[in-house]
C-alpha cells in the first residue's frame, strides 16, 4: 500500500486511534468521518485498528497476568501521545499503514495490560487455624489479612447450642485481642464472621471462650472444657 501523504494524513492518525477506541470527543467525530470517507489510506487504517480492538473483546483479563508493573496513567498517556500526533507534523513520516497497525496494536496491548494491572487484585494472604476442644466438637477460624487488620470466618459445631462465646485473638506477645461474640446453635454448625484490628502477621493463636470466660477451644496448648 502506498504510503500516506504526510501533510495530509498523518494529523488523523491520533484522532483514527481515539475513535477506535472510544475516546474522540463527540464533537470532533464528524470531520474524522468526514475525511475517512474520502481517504482510502485512513479508511483503511481505521478499519484494520477496529479489527484489532474487536479481537481485544474477547481477551478475559481475569486470566491475563500482568507482565510488568505499569504505573498508574499510563492508559491516559498512551492516548494523550496518539492526541499529540495531531500536532506532530515536522516529523518525519515513516508511517506505512501496515506499520500504524502495528502502531494500534501496541496501544491496544498497553491498554489492556493497565486495566488487568488496575482491577486484577491479589487474594488477600491467609492462615488458618485448626480450633482444638472436646472430641465431639469441631471448629476451624480462618483469617484473612485487610487494611484494616484481620477478618476471620469461624466454622463450630458440637458446642452447646444457646450460649454465648467470645472468639479472642493472641499475639506474639501474648496479649489477647477480642474480635466478637456469637450464640451457638444445638445439633448444627454455626458460620460467624468477626474481625480484628490486629495484623495478620502478629496474630500467633486464636481461642473460643464460654460466657464465664472459659476456654472452651483453642489452637494451642490443651483446653479447660
């Protein structure tokens, strides 16, 4: 194909990219339009970028793994360069269609390299601890680092039903941290989520205590029940 006319051509192309991909303002669309329609290069070039933004369509960027750490913006800044094309005409102009498609593809692929970077987040870091009491009871607590601290889901069953017990967390240094209370229920396992401002990394054991303050379970040592 031959190659574009500088003067003429190469100040579309930024505008040719944010279209395809949905970034042109609204009010710049029709004189875009209006110069794909009488330019066979442009047309061209527009219709092999819309090839390649529809084969992006069906990427699942759920199993896509970031290949490097982009940093925030850079979608915006690879938008903002094709923008500034419009102005870069002193250039020279070494762009062949085939190599503006090219151009499309490396956009495309940096785009979706930043929207995997920025909505693929990492599974929260996780212990879990095996609660140890009476034989007939099982339970485990499984704790979840956040910002915030440490949230634990605990799973019982074989307490007696209808009382009240407090789930407290120890850390190295051996100080106790409550993270809440729950009411067991007879014959059936109960699910509690609690949370706890401590740090997941600081958090050496965890116990269940009955409403004297018993121990009833614990992921250490030997229990009172």
């Amino acid at each position: 194909m031959e190659q574009m006319n500088v003067t003429g051509c190469e100040q579309w192309q930024g505008p040719i990219a944010m279209y395809v991909f949905g970034d042109l303002p609204t009010n710049e669309e029709v004189g875009l339009l209006a110069h794909i329609d009488g330019c066979p290069d442009c047309r061209a070039l527009a219709e092999e970028m819309s090839e390649t933004h529809a084969v992006l369509g069906y990427v699942d960027a759920r199993a896509v793994a970031p290949t490097a750490s982009v940093p925030p913006g850079l979608a915006a800044k690879v938008l903002g360069d094709l923008r500034r094309a419009e102005v870069a005409q002193h250039r020279r102009s070494r762009a062949r269609v085939a190599g503006l498609s090219g151009i499309g593809l490396v956009a495309a692929a940096l785009i979706v390299v930043v929207i995997v970077s920025v909505t693929s987040v990492a599974p929260p870091a996780q212990r879990t601890f095996v609660l140890r009491g009476a034989s007939s009871i099982s339970a485990s607590a499984v704790l979840s680092e956040r910002s915030w601290g440490t949230s634990i889901d605990l799973h019982e069953q074989g307490l007696p039903g209808g009382q009240v017990y407090t789930v407290s967390m120890r850390t190295a240094t051996g100080s106790w941290w409550v993270a809440g209370t729950y009411t067991s229920v007879s014959g059936q396992a109960v699910d509690a989520q609690m949370a706890c401002a401590v740090k997941l990394r600081q958090i050496s054991g965890v116990r269940v205590s009955d409403a004297s303050g018993r121990q009833v379970l614990s992921s250490y040592g030997t229990n009172s029940y």
